[in-house]
C-alpha cells in the first residue's frame, strides 16, 4: 500500500457503488413462452432446462405473467409473480413452489 510518500492508489481512487452479497438472482421465465414450448402436464425446473427455456447455470428461476395460457400446467418453480399464478390457475393448472 505504501507508493513512496504520494497519496495510495486505493485513496486516490473514487468509491462507488454497493454490491449486496445476499441478494438472490431469479431466471425471469413468461408463462407465454412456457405455453408455445411445452406439452400440458406437470413441469419443474429441470424439465425447463431440458426444454432449453432455463439455462443451465440458472439457480433459481421466476415464473412471470407475460402472455396467455389454454394448457394446464402443474408448474414447480422457485418463485411466481401474482399474475402469472393467477394465469395458471384459471386455466385449470397450479403454481407449485420448489421446495416447499
């Protein structure tokens, strides 16, 4: 740390910005694009990676309300938005949370 007597370069820089350690990352997924890749039936997150709609290297991953559903999915997941579950439920499916 010590440059010889002119101010270090960890003090002569600017300090910006906060990076929570603790925040938790979601994959965002639409019930749209759920509607257009999948077959009816029961569904969790590994059958999305598997159907290519969730990456590999997602950990957690988000069902979101964008687009329209007519099948009926059971759907595992880590975490809803409220129209989205509402979706699912009126078309006669339900939203399940992983783990829970």
């Amino acid at each position: 740390g010590f440059e010889g007597g002119q101010i270090p370069m960890q003090r002569r820089l600017p300090k910006r910005g906060f990076k929570n350690a603790f925040r938790v990352e979601y994959f965002a997924l639409n019930v749209g694009d759920i509607e257009e890749t999948c077959e009816a039936g029961s569904l969790d997150v590994v059958a999305l990676k598997a159907a290519g709609l969730v990456p590999r290297s997602a950990d957690k991953v988000k069902i979101l309300g964008t687009g329209d559903v007519t099948k009926k999915f059971v759907i595992k997941a880590d975490a809803f938005s409220g129209s989205a579950k509402e979706k699912l439920e009126k078309a006669g499916g339900t939203a399940e949370i992983a783990g829970a």
